[in-house]
C-alpha cells in the first residue's frame, strides 16, 4: 500500500478532542484539527509525510516537535520550511509526547514499510524497536 493511499483510507478512531499544531483552536477529531491546519494556516500534514517520505516515527517526531515550539513566534514559517533532513527528525526527544493522550500521534497511520526505512530520519535502534 502505497503512503497515498494510507491517508486516503485514513479516519479518526474515537474522535478525541485535538488541539491545533499553531493555535488555540480545539476541534472535535484530530481529523478535524488537521484539516484547519491546511486550511487556515497552510500547513498540512499529511501531504508533508508523503512528499517527504516520511516514516512513522519523524510524523510522531514532527508533531512533538511543533506542539513543544508552538509558541515561538515564527514556528509556522519554520514548519513550512522542514524538510527530510530537518534536525528535528535526529532529535529522539521528539518522540517524547508534549500531550499527553494526543489524538494527532494516535491519528498517524502505520505503515509496515516504515521499518524498512531507517534512513529517513529514524535512527537505526528505533526502526528495530517499533516491531512488536
């Protein structure tokens, strides 16, 4: 399966309440909350994962990182700029919830090809520890 069609078939699961990547907006479903990301601060996710081919751990990694810098005044201009090699994705405290029960890192969709992709930003230890 293809990352395209992960987000495609992808819904929300319980619908928990979300809080927005760059504001004090709420939404009932991370779903909801992702697609005002897009829409009003032109940010989007989802497409970030499949242009940059990221694998599950630098999303988990990536929104840790935005929810922890939220209030730094220029966060959405630097989350526009992120790209594969952004220093963030090296940073395995960015795996460390900022939210506890986040909606948004339980709304990332797994993929099994992300084990195989231990170059993309997910050190080594971590690819061979998601295996469960």
């Amino acid at each position: 399966m293809s990352d395209s069609e992960g987000w495609s078939d992808w819904e929300d699961e319980g619908g928990q309440p979300a809080l927005c990547l760059f504001c004090e907006s709420t939404f009932p479903s991370a779903h909801e909350t992702l697609t005002h990301c897009k829409d009003v601060h032109d940010f989007d996710l989802l497409a970030m994962h499949t242009n940059l081919k990221l694998p599950f751990y630098s999303v988990l990694k990536m929104i840790n990182y935005l929810r922890a810098h939220r209030q730094d005044a220029n966060i959405l201009q630097t989350a526009r700029q992120i790209t594969a090699d952004h220093p963030l994705f090296k940073d395995d405290d960015n795996l460390k919830p900022i939210i506890e029960g986040d909606p948004l890192l339980y709304s990332v969709p797994y993929d099994d090809d992300d084990d195989d992709e231990s170059d993309d930003g997910v050190s080594g230890d971590a690819a061979e520890g998601s295996s469960s």
